[in-house]
C-alpha cells in the first residue's frame, strides 16, 4: 500500500512539491501520479530500480523534461509556468549534479567552475571569481587541480569538480543524479561525506536519486521509494527496512 | 500513396534542417552574444584548418599545372598556363576542393564535438546553469564557420597559385612577377566576386550541418560516430548543390 510522504511532516517547511506528475515517452509511462515533497534542509533520497523514472523525475523538476501534467513548485514557482529567463533565475537557486559530471571537456577546471558564475555572477570583480573558484574547490579537497583538463582528472575527481562548479553559485536545492554510480566504495564513501558536507556547509535541501543502498544508508535523512511511476512508500532509511512489502523489502535485503 | 521509407526519412531530415535552421536565424540576433567563443571557435576553425588547406592549395595548384601543360604545349599555349590555372582555381575548384576539405575537417569535428557533448550531458549542464546551448554553441559555431571557410579559400588560392608559379619553373624560366601578371591580367571581376560570394555559404552550410548532426545527436557513442560521419557527407553534398545553384545564378546574371 503505497504511502503519503508528507504524511507526519506538516510543521516543516516545504521547498519543493511535486504534485500529481505524469510524464511518458510514447506509450513508457514513467511518471504516473507521482506526489513528493522536499523539506528545507533535508537529504531525501529517490530510490528505485533502473529505468524506473528517477533521473527522468530530477530532469523534470530542473526543467530539462516537460511533463505532461502535475505541478513542480520549487522554492514557491511552479516550474512548469515559467518563461525561459523565469527558468533560468530559478535554476541559479537549484544546483543539478549529472550522472555523468557533464564537465566541459574543452576547458580547464578553473573555465568549468567560472562558467556559471560569468553567466550569473556578472557584477563580481576577477580577484571574487577567482576566490570563489578557489573556495569549492576547497571545499571538495582540489584546490590543486584548478589548472587540469577533464581529461586529466579520475572518476572521483571529476565527480568532485563537478559538485564544485554546481555549488559555486550556493544554491538552495541540490539534486544529485546518482552520485556514486560507477565509482569505487572508497571514492563512493568520499562522495558520501562531501555531500553531507555539502548539506552542512550551505544549508541545502537535496534529492539524491540512488540505488546504492550504501549511499541511501549514509547520506538519506529520508527515503521515498519509486515503484511503477509512483511514490510507494516514503520514510526514514529503519521505516522502510522494516517495510513488509516485498517491493519495499526487495532494496533491502 | 505512400512514400518508400527511405524517402520519408530524407523528408523528414530535410524538414529538420529547414528547421534547425530557422531557429539559428532566430536565434543570432538577440542577446545575449557569445563573442568570446565566437573568437574562440574562428582561431579553433581557422587556425587548426590552415595546415591541411596549405598543403590542398599547393598540390592543387602544382598538379594542375603539370597536367595541363602537355594539353598547352599541343596548341603552343604554355604562356596560357598561369591564366587557365587561376581562372580554374579562384573560379571553382580552388573553392569547392577547399569547402570540401572543411566539410571533412571542421564538420566532422563540430559533429564529433557536439554529438560527444549530448552524449555526456555537457549541453544539458549547460541548460541548467543558465546558458542558452543553441545560441553558444550552435550561432557561434555557424558564424565562424561562415566567416572562415572564405578566408581559407582565399588563402589557399594564393597558395595554390604559388605551386603553380613553382611548376611553370619546372620546364621553364617565368619570373614571379610574370606570373602574377599574367594571373591579374587574366582575371575579370566577374571571375571573383561570385566565387568569393558562394564561399560563404560553403561555410555557412558546413557550420548548420555539422551543428545540425552533433546537437540532434541520438545518445551514445555510435551516435558520436555516425553524427561526425554523416555531418561530412551531407556537408559535401551540399557544397556541390550550393556550386550548381551559385553556378545557375551566376550564369542567369550574364557574369559568366
């Protein structure tokens, strides 16, 4: 029986609320009746198995998919209304980790994590950019790599950057597209604590799309579980490992 | 009646590129504009092409000469050679051959470039940090492509005219200055205007094609290949269908 996320939840406050959301690709539909709300200051993690619409749900709130019904309000707009200059003020204030890092193959470290601040961050002088540069990637440990290619830089270094360059403009909701998928579970763990770090240094919300029970486990302060289009069953990490639906069970056994 | 598939996916393609196309018309003149890439992409486009057009241009040239000169000498006609050669080279092949070398060297790459950035998410990064991708990546591109191909052109006739001056002086003595009399003194306005004029939608055509392929791109890596593949062919394709149609023009406006 699925259950309603926001069901014990009223006192807090609501960043972002997906109500009612239906999204198919030809006769696939991937979202259907999909309800989920995120709380101010929350790590709440999208669970579900491969193809079950997860990515589709976060590219859907970004703006990068169009539902074909619901509402997505983020930080009080709904999404699905705005114009394209509307969409991209908003998307200053919601930060988007892809699961491939989507690092700028062309440019440096340093180009890649300026990119968004000289589209955005036109008023501040170059010794500002430079030490905001300088201060994610201090925050992500690679002070050192600002000069490097891509191309130069592991799994986890890339992962790493490309959570710098998301935060650089500090905003409010992360959504992290499986951000340990691939990796070693020494880098995995390291991903883990940055964003938890993350969470803690600038006060994000965040929903992290994962199947890794390891990250679910660490970084989750709640987890809503995606089954056939819609929120099945939402709570704590222990609510849902003592779930007795067999879909429920299946993630944590 | 129902069209063989085959014909409805050309259809269909044509109407895609019609459309691609109309939007980078769209596009172009609002703000905001992305110089600094623009600038970027010409030295990248320009500047990495200029090797392989050099090197065209001067074969080209050289060969032409040394083909033609047996022919020349039947009619007792070498003196002819520096002028047939540069009214061939600056009139059509100089700027079909080198459009066709950029199809394959600038389109593919744009089409490799673009098509590998769909692939790894970096336009769609680029969406969500506010960045519209079309008018960076696409208008730029276009733009310089437009703009370079007709510099290369006109470089590597220049080039190409050297190797043919370096040929004449393989059986022979003719001075440079000789030479480049005789290639001015052989040309008209006629001979170089409308040459100059169809280089720029070689390049325009080479930009929106290889942009064309890359950002319409299916995911993964085959798509990469297949976009830089097919960006090349449909490329040179339309090169030669821009030279028929700049050639009928041409042709109809009595400056043949």
């Amino acid at each position: 029986m699925p259950m309603t996320p926001t069901s014990n939840s009223s006192d807090r406050e609501v960043v972002l609320e997906v109500k009612h959301l239906y999204k198919s690709f030809g006769d696939n539909h991937v979202l259907k009746d999909f309800n989920i709300d995120l709380y101010r200051g929350e790590n709440l993690v999208v669970l579900g198995k491969s193809g079950s619409g997860k990515s589709v749900l976060i590219k859907c709130i970004i703006g990068l998919l169009h539902p074909e019904q619901g509402e997505i309000r983020v930080l009080g707009k709904n999404v699905i209304g705005l114009d394209k200059e509307q969409l991209d003020r908003m998307r200053t204030r919601v930060g988007f980790l892809f699961q491939s890092n989507a690092l700028y193959d062309s440019m440096t470290v340093r180009e890649n994590l300026e990119f968004p601040l000289r589209r955005h961050g036109r008023d501040k002088s170059h010794s500002e950019v430079n030490d905001l540069v300088m201060e994610s990637l201090v925050n992500v440990g690679l002070p050192h790599a600002v000069d490097l290619m891509p191309s130069e830089l592991s799994g986890g270094m890339r992962k790493r950057i490309a959570l710098a360059r998301t935060m650089i403009l500090k905003p409010e909701i992360m959504l992290y597209d499986e951000p340990t998928t691939g990796l070693d579970p020494i880098t995995s763990k390291e991903i883990n604590d940055l964003i938890l770090k993350v969470q803690e240094i600038y006060k994000t919300s965040s929903i992290i799309i994962s199947h890794d029970m390891g990250c679910v486990k660490y970084t989750a302060n709640r987890v809503a579980l995606l089954v056939e289009g819609r929120c099945f069953a939402a709570g704590s990490y222990e609510d849902l490992q003592a779930h007795t639906d067999p879909a429920v069970k299946g993630f944590f056994q | 009646m129902k069209l063989p598939l085959g014909t409805q996916r050309t259809l269909a393609e044509i109407g895609d590129i019609s459309r691609f196309t109309w939007r980078f018309f769209q596009e172009w003149g609002k703000p905001r504009f992305e110089v600094q890439e623009f600038f970027r992409q010409c030295y990248m486009i320009g500047n990495r092409s200029l090797g392989l057009v050099a090197i065209t241009g001067f074969i080209l040239g050289l060969v032409m000469t040394i083909q033609s000169r047996p022919t020349m000498a039947q009619f007792g006609a070498e003196d002819w050679i520096p002028a047939m050669v540069a009214i061939s080279i600056i009139r059509e092949i100089g700027p079909v051959v080198i459009a066709l070398i950029c199809a394959g060297k600038i389109g593919s790459g744009i089409g490799a470039e673009l098509g590998s950035m769909k692939v790894t998410e970096q336009i769609d990064a680029m969406e969500v940090s506010g960045t519209n991708p079309f008018k960076y990546l696409v208008v730029t591109r276009v733009w310089a492509t437009t703009l370079m191909v007709p510099i290369l052109v006109i470089f590597a006739d220049f080039i190409s005219l050297y190797g043919s001056y370096l040929a004449v002086n393989m059986r022979g003595v003719t001075s440079l200055a000789l030479f480049t009399q005789q290639v001015v003194d052989s040309l008209v306005f006629s001979d170089v205007l409308p040459a100059f004029i169809k280089t720029f939608f070689f390049g325009f055509a080479i930009g929106i094609i290889g942009c064309y392929k890359g950002y319409t791109s299916s995911k993964g890596t085959e798509g990469v290949g297949l976009a830089a593949n097919s960006a090349v062919v449909v490329a040179s394709l339309m090169v030669f269908i821009i030279d028929l149609l700049a050639v009928q023009i041409t042709d109809l406006l009595g400056l043949t």
